[in-house]
C-alpha cells in the first residue's frame, strides 16, 4: 500500500505582464487623447483662458477599445 504524500500544488500568482502605460483592457499602448464635456464647456466659457481648463480636463483614451483613464 503506498502512502503517497499530499501533493502540494503551489499557485504562484500570474505575474502582471502589462508593460507600463498600457491599457489594462486590451494591453494597447496607443493611447488618444481627448477633452471631457467639462473641458469644452470651459474652453467656449472662458475662451482663450478656457484653453488651459480644457487641457487639465483631458483624458487619455485607448484607441483600441476605448478605455479611458481619469
Ligand atoms: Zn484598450
């Protein structure tokens, strides 16, 4: 009768292979750029100074799949 020892199976966890500045999505790193609801209304509000609201309020948005980054 054999008396096999528990085999303990060690799950290491997945390292994150994301490389930095990708989406987390779909792992792109084409990122676009656009300007929030919030960005443009202060760019037609307060123009020429609306300029810098509206670069402040920019996201970063994936190309690919659309993710956008706050
Ligand atoms: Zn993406």
């Amino acid at each position: 009768m054999d008396n096999n020892p528990p085999q303990v199976v060690v799950v290491s966890p997945a390292p994150s292979r994301i490389p930095p500045g990708s989406c987390p999505m779909c792992y792109n790193t084409n990122w676009s750029t656009t300007f929030t609801c919030c960005g443009w209304c202060w760019l037609f509000l307060c123009f020429p100074f609306g300029i810098i609201c509206c670069c402040c309020l920019r996201k970063k948005k994936c190309s690919k799949c659309g993710f956008m980054v706050n």
